[in-house]
C-alpha cells in the first residue's frame, strides 16, 4: 500500500486474509500479519523519509512488526545495502561486503528470534526466510556482479571464506518459507553456487548454463520434493515474465506440471501468466 504522507492524517482498511501476509506501507515499512490480526501503526515522517514507526494491536502482529523494523533500522544505521545496483554505483567493496553480510544475517537473525516465543511459527519461518533469502542472495551474487560492474578479476572480488560461508547452512524445506517470494527466488542463485562450489574444489572451470532448457534439467537434478518444485516454479515463472521462447517454455511447463509439480498454487500462477 503506497499513500502520500500528510501530518494527521488517518487512514484505516481492512482486507480478508487467508495465511501468512506481507504488507508493505509506502516501499520501507514491512509487515506480517495473519488472518484475525489486527494493527495500528503511527509513522512520524522527516521530509519524505520516515523517521519513526509505533505499533499496537494484536500482540503477536505487534511482536513481529517491531522485531522486522528494529531489524530494519539496525541495516539503516549501518548504512548496510540490501540492493545489489544500489551497492555497485556506491562502489561498495565486494571482500568488505562480504564480512558485513555474514555479520548482518547473524544480527538480523537474533533480533527475529528474540520474539519467537510470541509468534506463531509459520510467521517465524517467514521472517527468517525473508533474511536468509534476501541476504544470502547477495552474499554469493555480489561478487560477480561486481567483478563484471567495476572491472575487477574475479579473485579480487571473492573473500577468503567466499567458498566456505554456507557449508553449515540447511535449505529451508518447510511449507511457510517457501511461501516466502524471497527464499522461493533464493534457491535458483543457491544452486549455481553449489555448481561452482563443486567446480572450485576439483580445480576446475565452471561454465553457466545458457539455455533455459540445460538450467531447467540441472534444477530438476539438483532439487527434490518441495525445493525442486519451488525452485523449477521460480525458473518458468521468471522465464514467462522475461518474454523467453514461448514454445520452449510451454514445452517445460507441460513437463513440470506432469513430472514435478505438487503445489496447486504453483500451478495455478503458471496456468494464468501462461494465458
């Protein structure tokens, strides 16, 4: 919901909700609400920024909602970036980068976990995903990205750690996280990382794959259960909004909803975008 902000001014809805819902007031203020809920929030404005956000309502809304802005002021007062072409035009040095997202996700983390006990556990999963899938994503592309954006060689831009910093992460495999836009989107950078990874230990090149049929066939093989279907989902979906060959596109998402495909929401989206 984007409204122009003007001293005083209330303004009140009300929307029917079936699950776990993100709603985000004018770009910045993020918030996770369940059906039943209810929630006040005050936003006190500087100019065009907001300068501070209160809550009250339903206890567990207000519990996670000021947990998810506390968060978000912490990456404010860091000056910590979340968006890689924002990161690229202020030069952010990729090694330095690094450090400071494995110390933001540990950070962010901590402060969702501190209301655990007062949330529902769908919520939990959620907001955790939200993190892992918006950082982590960051954390393996932005080397890249800036290798490629500033002209740098590749090593200069990876830190020492670069290939060992997931070694102890475990995928999220339950059904709330992967209700999370987010992490589903995660998981498509997560696996060429593994690729790499693989490619790096055995000293050896790594050579993207360019079709969307070869990426569609390593997704499929990399992944199982829910992970594979999410993640083949993401890669048609992404591929449809990106105006791919329609024809071979067509023919995969034959193939997914045949071979792979267990959530009907999944299925749903493909059938409408595919019209």
């Amino acid at each position: 919901m984007e409204f122009p902000y003007k001293e005083g001014q209330v303004i009140e809805f009300t929307v029917d909700l079936d699950d776990v819902t993100t709603l985000v007031l004018n770009t910045f203020i993020e918030m996770y609400l369940q059906p039943g809920d209810s929630i006040h929030v005050k936003l006190t404005y500087d100019g065009k920024r907001y300068e501070s956000v209160e809550f009250s309502g339903t206890p567990a809304a207000v519990a996670i909602c000021s947990a998810i802005n506390k968060k978000e002021m912490l990456q404010r007062e860091r000056r910590y970036k979340t968006n890689i072409p924002a990161m690229l035009v202020t030069q952010t040095d990729a090694k330095k980068f690094h450090a400071a997202t494995v110390q933001e996700v540990k950070d962010e983390e901590k402060i969702i976990s501190e209301v655990k006990d007062q949330i529902d556990p769908r919520v939990y999963n959620m907001a955790m995903a939200q993190i892992e899938g918006t950082l982590l994503t960051n954390l393996i592309t932005y080397p890249y990205a800036s290798a490629d954006f500033h002209k740098k060689k590749l090593e200069d831009c990876l830190a020492e750690d670069y290939w060992t910093a997931l070694d102890d992460y475990k995928l999220r495999t339950d059904e709330a996280s992967l209700r999370n836009r987010v992490y589903m989107a995660f998981l498509l950078p997560y696996k060429d990382y593994m690729r790499r990874k693989e490619a790096h230990d055995q000293g050896k090149d790594y050579q993207p794959l360019t079709s969307l049929e070869e990426q569609y066939k390593d997704v499929a093989a990399f992944y199982k259960g829910s992970l594979q279907d999410a993640a083949l989902f993401v890669l048609l979906y992404n591929s449809i909004t990106s105006n791919g060959d329609f024809n071979v596109i067509e023919k995969l998402v034959k193939d997914y909803l045949k071979k792979y495909n267990k959530n009907k929401e999944y299925k749903k989206i493909l059938n409408q975008v595919m019209q």
